[in-house]
C-alpha cells in the first residue's frame, strides 16, 4: 500500500503544476477512484494508523484540489459539485467530521444543477442508506433508476434491496437483488447477499 500511496503523491505533484482543465479533472479522478480502494465503504479498508493517516491525508489533497478547482469556475459545475459529493460520503467513511452533511449539500446540489444525473442519485442514495436513512435511500434509488432506463442501473438495484431489507421488507430487498443477478448471474456478491437474505429469513 506504501508504494501505492507513493505513486497517488506523484499524481497529485504533477496536478498542481497542470495548465489543463481535462487533464486536472481526469486525474482527480484517478485519484479519488484510488480513494475508494480505501474508503468506499465502512469501516473503511484500512490496516494501520499509520495508513490512516495516509489515506487522510490524500483526502484532504484531492479536497483542496476539488474546491480550489471550483472557485475557478465562473459558474458551478455538476461535474465538479457530484465529485465532491463523492469525496465528502468517503469522508464520512473516514470519520472525518462534517463529511456527511457537506457530501448531501453537494449532491443535491449537483443534482439541482442536473436533474438528470442519475449517478449523483445513486451516491446520495449510497449516503443515505449506509448512514441509517433507509427510507430516504429508497426514494432516491427509486428515482435513479427511473432516470437511468432503459439501462440497467446495477448500483442502485443492490442499494435499493438494502433500503428495502433495513425497512424489514426482506421479500422486496430479495427481489431487487434476484433482478441484479438476472443481469449479472455469476457475481459472487449478489449471490452471497442473495444466501444472507434469504437464510435471515429462516432464522426468524
């Protein structure tokens, strides 16, 4: 991971001394794709303190980059507000404080921005429904997928079966899980939540 982190650093030099917009936004988000390896759920997939502080670290580098990169738009941006969305609901993972709300603030207002972007619904979906708001994660997932037909929405099918499973709706949760698996009927994870759904029922 060290020399991983290393190389993030390397990326992160050259940024600062990037002239162009393309090329500073495409590797912020290498950077924060690299960010998830760490910090796309909870807890966060971290394996000292000392690798804590690391990842922390790149947090706050690709923060000031994000919003530095903002105040130099003449408008906002999006693109720009839905990354920072992203970055904070990692941050929320990283219990570092105030992430949640400011990661909500920016996602909806990428979505005000975009009404249309249903990736934007579908990490504010994430945010919710990883943070104890299942039924708001159900309206949002809902309204993801409705914006991403006719395509398959694959991230807000799974996020929806767990709004509906944390509700006690385990039938829908394990009907939202089957249609991912009709998609995708080989994919380990949905068939292990598919076997962790269906066994909690029998435990009742």
């Amino acid at each position: 991971m060290k020399v991983y982190l290393v190389i993030l650093y390397l990326i992160l030099f050259n940024l600062l001394y990037s002239q162009s917009d393309s090329t500073k936004i495409h590797q912020i988000d290498i950077l924060i794709d690299s960010l998830s390896i760490f910090a796309d759920s909870y807890p966060p997939n971290i394996e000292s303190a000392e690798e804590m502080k690391n990842v922390i670290e790149l947090f706050r580098q690709i923060e000031t980059l994000l919003l530095d990169y903002s105040d130099e738009l003449k408008n906002p941006d999006p693109l720009v507000e839905f990354r920072l969305g992203e970055l904070y609901r990692m941050g929320h993972n990283l219990d570092i404080e105030s992430s949640w709300n400011k990661s909500e603030k920016h996602l909806k207002k990428a979505i005000k921005l975009n009404p249309k972007d249903y990736e934007a619904y579908n990490i504010l979906g994430l945010l919710y429904v990883n943070s104890g708001y299942p039924q708001q994660a159900e309206k949002v997932f809902l309204k993801a997928i409705d914006l991403s037909k006719p395509n398959h929405n694959l991230t807000a099918y799974s996020g929806l079966a767990f709004s509906y499973y944390y509700q006690g709706k385990r039938d829908e949760a394990i009907q939202m899980i089957n249609q991912c698996l009709q998609i995708e009927p080989d994919n380990k994870y949905y068939i292990s939540l598919l076997n962790a759904f269906q066994a909690k029922g029998k435990t009742k």
